[in-house]
C-alpha cells in the first residue's frame, strides 16, 4: 500500500469510527463535552501514529482506549485542580495497553442518530452546529474543519467550545428524544447537514484544493441518517437533493472557474449514476408519504437532471413543484425561482409583472438574484437598456466573485450586441 | 459571513502622524487594554480571522509600475484628514454583528477616556457563489 493510500484508508476509518467510539465513551463518562476532547485528541494521535506505525489490528478498541486515556487524565486533572486532593481515580486506563474488544466498548447503533440529535441543537447557530457535527460526527479535526472555513484553526476551536458549552448548559441529556421531539429535532439534523452541503457546493469553485471536500461529507453523513431512518421521507429528500445537485458540480464551473448556469452547462459532464440514485430515492419518497420541501427541491433538481438538453426542461412541471413549495415555506427564493419558472412557461411579460409584485417585499427588493432574473427576462423580452441595468446592478449586489465576473460577462455581452446592432443598421 | 472592519483615524499634529503618540500615558494605557479587549472577545466568541495594525503613513508608499515593470515609489502620500490605521477581518453570522462589532471599534476611549467615535468602515468580503438551489 502506498503512503497516500494508507493515509486515505485511515481517514475513513477515523470518520467511521468517530460517532462510535464517541457515542461509547459519552454513554460511559455522561460528560459529552470532555468526551468529545478526549475522542478528538485520540483522533490526532491516530492520524500521527497510524501511517507510521501502522493501522493497530482493532482500531476502533485503540481510538476507545486513548480517548478514555485522555478523558481519565483530564478528569484527573480536573479534579486536581478544583479539589486540590488526593484522588482515587480508576486505574483502568493505565493497565498496559490492549485495545479492548468491541464487545466490551459498548458500540450502538443509533449512536451516531444520538449525537447528531445533540451536535444539531437548535439552540446553536447554524455555523457552531455545523463546526461541531463536523468534528463530533463528521471525525474532521479542528485543523481540518478550519482549513474548509478558511478561518484560523484557534477561532474554529473556541467555536466549538462554546457550541459544547451552549449543549452543557442547556442540560441535553445524551438519550434518545421522544418521538414528538425526534421529528422535530431531525429537522435540525437535516438542515445542518444542508448547510454542510452549501458550503462545500459554494467552496467547490475555488480553490479548493487544500480543502476537506464538505460535499462529499454531506452526502456521507446524510446516507448515514438516511440508513438510521429510512422511513423519514425528508431525510430520504434531502439525500436525494443532494445527491442530484452535488451530480452537476464539475459542469458547473469552466477552466478558469468562471460559474456556468444550468442552460448552458455540458450535460455529458453530470454524473449519471448520482442522478439515477436520486431521481430512485425521490420517486420512493414521494410515493410513500406527505410532501416536504427537501423532497420538492429534488423532485425539482430531479426534473432538471432529466432533460438531455436545456430546451427539453419540463418547465412546467417545474413551475408547479415551485407553486406547492411556495405554499409550504415562506423563502424569498422559492418566490423568485417560482417566478422564473413562471416566465419559462408563460415567457417574460408574466414574469416581469410577478417580479414586480415580488420586489415588494423587503428581503427580495435589493436582492441582487432579484436583479439579475429581471435582467434575464428583460434580456428575452428584447429590451436589451433594461437588460444591461439590471445586470449591471446585480454584479454590483453580488457577494460571490465568480457571480459577479458571470453577471459582468452577461452585461458587457448585452451591451456589445447592441453595439453591432447599432452598426449593422 | 466574513467583513474586513477598517479603522480609521484622525490625522494627528505636529510630527507624528498618530493622534495616540501625543496622548497622556493613561489614555494610551486606556485605549491599549481596550483593544486588547476587543480582540480577546472577538477570539472567544469564534470571530477572529485576521487583524492588523499599520505603520504611518509617512512611512508608506505610492507605487506605481514603470514601463519596464519595475516598481516606481512615490510618497509619503499625500496629507488626509483620516487615514487607515488597522483592520480586522471578522467571520460572523450576520451583518448586523459586524456594525455592532465596528461601533465598538468606533467609540474606543481617547484621550481622558472620552469615546473617539472613529469612522469605521465595514466592507463584506467577497465569497464564493451559493448554490442555485
């Protein structure tokens, strides 16, 4: 085995273990946060020790031993430093070592369920929750984790720490909720890993070399809740969504990173095998129980991954999967998507005078997504002044570089057709 | 969300470029724990990105390629009422924490305490293009 895929076989098993080998030493110590430290420290003495000296036969026994190694001392410590006294602490952990059988570690299965019910509270921010799922469930190291946000690996760790301080506090019980609390706090879940999936989808542009691939961990994690509930039509969703958007992303972005929409995107470059297994897991969905937003956006995606061209899009399918997704949620976006889906079918006139009535509303009217639609629409309509206007003001709203090159691209475009126009007549 | 918070300062008189250099020692010690503070709760908070102070700006230059490509300096620049003195580049959920975050910035204690009411500007950093989901 060569050393790069060594250290690739240890990094799965790392990312395997971790919820397991996390979830036994909580349920044995009831201290989720020092548990957390400790598996976190055992998870950097592995990634040290293991391409060097080798994986041990029972890796999951090694990470349990030196995650309750590290627990002891720290609880050790711990204890020192508020007592000042002598302690009798169990001896266990010092016995020479041997890595205990996975018989005695106590694995669960519905540990990994457990600790993303607690890593996805909604009483921490979308960012510490997804920080600390990443570390907790995900098994990335700080390091890791900092590296993705592009932040210093010292400010992700103490947003981490405050996250377990926010679940010490509010006294979560590491058990399983009740059925009434599960739907809801599954939401939570789906919607932290949703997150985790943005941001790789958004970071997937750049340079991304260096970055642990947040997609892909998404996905994973997802296919993991969606194996521990595999009746949550939801969950099943947002796999699905997932899946069939994380399918177009190498079409997605040109040679020098320059963001291509949907239309004009090399269909042959979308990966068939990820939209067969999600256009699978949709169709099951929607066929088993009520309709959820997750199941809409990939019943959506769903029908854009099917069309062979751009012009083939069943738009008007498209237009009423919007139009109940609209009735469920009250999202700016669906809104606006709607209203491209509107034009699409009914062509620009209809869509102009939604977006209009759009604008109206205050998260919407500076938008720059609402700007550059309605300079897409003006563009089709003809109206090439109104078409340079609006996209001119949306690359001056956007936030995203490669979106504002691609609106700034679109307008000098208008511009310059219109100039040849001019001359030609 | 990242911002870049940039602190700018009044110009100060007669040598030295920063106001600070002429002040008693209290008020510097004053204002220095102050921004020690700042830092250490962006720090605690899970905020801190980066942040730096910069040398005066009669220290700057003005540089400007040649035809050859070779770097042609010019300066000190030209006198400003206000100059940049540091900024940080802070990662926080919402826009709304950055203003509050430069408004902190702004009223550091100047000379005998008094708040400076500094102009702080906030400028989102540029990020990667979200999904079209």
């Amino acid at each position: 085995m060569t050393q790069q895929t060594l250290e690739t076989r240890i990094a799965h098993l790392l990312r395997d273990y971790t919820p397991q080998v996390l979830g036994a030493v909580t349920r044995r110590h009831g201290d989720f946060a020092a548990a957390e430290d400790a598996v976190q420290e055992a998870l950097i003495a592995a990634s040290t020790q293991w391409p060097v000296a080798g994986i041990p036969d029972n890796p999951r026994g090694w990470l349990y031993q030196v995650a309750l190694r590290k627990l002891t001392d720290y609880l050790r410590s711990e204890v020192a430093r508020r007592a000042r006294e002598e302690v009798v602490a169990s001896d266990a952990a010092r016995d020479p070592f041997v890595a205990p059988p996975d018989s005695e570690i106590g694995i669960e299965q519905d540990d990994t369920l457990l600790l993303l019910f607690m890593c996805c509270h909604p009483s921490l921010s979308g960012a510490s929750a997804v920080a600390l799922t990443l570390r907790a469930v995900g098994g990335l190291t700080t390091a890791e984790i900092a590296n993705a946000f592009l932040v210093p690996e010292a400010t992700m760790a103490q947003r981490i720490s405050r996250a377990k301080q926010t679940i010490r506090n509010s006294k979560v019980p590491f058990e399983m909720p009740t059925h009434a609390e599960r739907t809801e706090r599954l939401g939570s879940v789906l919607h932290v890993l949703y997150l985790i999936f943005n941001e790789g989808y958004a970071s997937s542009a750049g340079d991304s070399l260096y970055r642990v691939d947040l997609s892909e961990e998404a996905i994973r994690l997802t296919r993991e809740v969606h194996r521990l509930v595999p009746d949550h039509a939801e969950a099943t969703g947002l796999l699905a969504l997932l899946l069939l958007t994380d399918a177009r992303r190498v079409a997605r972005t040109g040679d020098s990173g320059e963001l291509i929409p949907l239309d004009e995107q090399n269909r042959e470059l979308w990966n068939t095998s990820m939209i067969e297994e999600g256009v699978a897991l949709i169709t099951a969905a929607m066929n088993q129980s009520s309709v959820g937003p997750y199941q809409l956006q990939a019943a959506i995606a769903a029908v854009h991954d099917e069309a062979a061209r751009a012009e083939q899009t069943d738009w008007r399918q498209i237009l009423s999967l919007y139009t109940v997704l609209d009735r469920l949620s009250d999202n700016p976006m669906v809104k606006l998507n709607r209203a491209i889906a509107v034009g699409m079918v009914e062509g620009p006139g209809s869509a102009l005078s939604l977006l209009d009535e759009l604008s109206r509303d205050s998260r919407l009217k500076e938008h720059y997504r609402m700007d550059s639609v309605r300079g897409h629409f003006y563009e089709m309509s003809g109206d090439r002044d109104r078409a340079l206007t609006y996209y001119r003001i949306a690359a001056e709203r956007t936030t995203s570089i490669p979106e504002r090159n691609y609106l700034t691209a679109k307008a000098a475009r208008v511009a310059f057709e219109g100039l040849e126009k001019t001359k030609r007549l | 969300m990242k911002y870049m918070i940039m602190m700018n300062t009044p110009a100060g008189t007669g040598p030295s470029d920063y106001q600070i250099n002429n002040w008693s020692p209290e008020s510097f010690k004053a204002h220095m724990d102050f921004m020690h503070r700042l830092n250490k709760n962006l720090r605690d908070a899970g905020e801190w990105v980066q942040a730096e102070g910069l040398s005066a700006p009669s220290e700057g230059k003005l540089v400007r390629a040649g035809t050859d490509g070779a770097p042609i300096t010019d300066g000190p620049f030209a006198e400003s009422k206000e100059f940049l003195a540091g900024f940080w580049i802070v990662d926080v959920e919402s826009a709304e924490r950055a203003y509050q975050f430069a408004a902190e910035v702004s009223a550091a204690p100047g000379p005998n305490g008094a708040p400076l009411n500094m102009p702080v500007e906030v400028r989102q950093v540029m990020s990667l293009p979200t999904p079209e989901l």
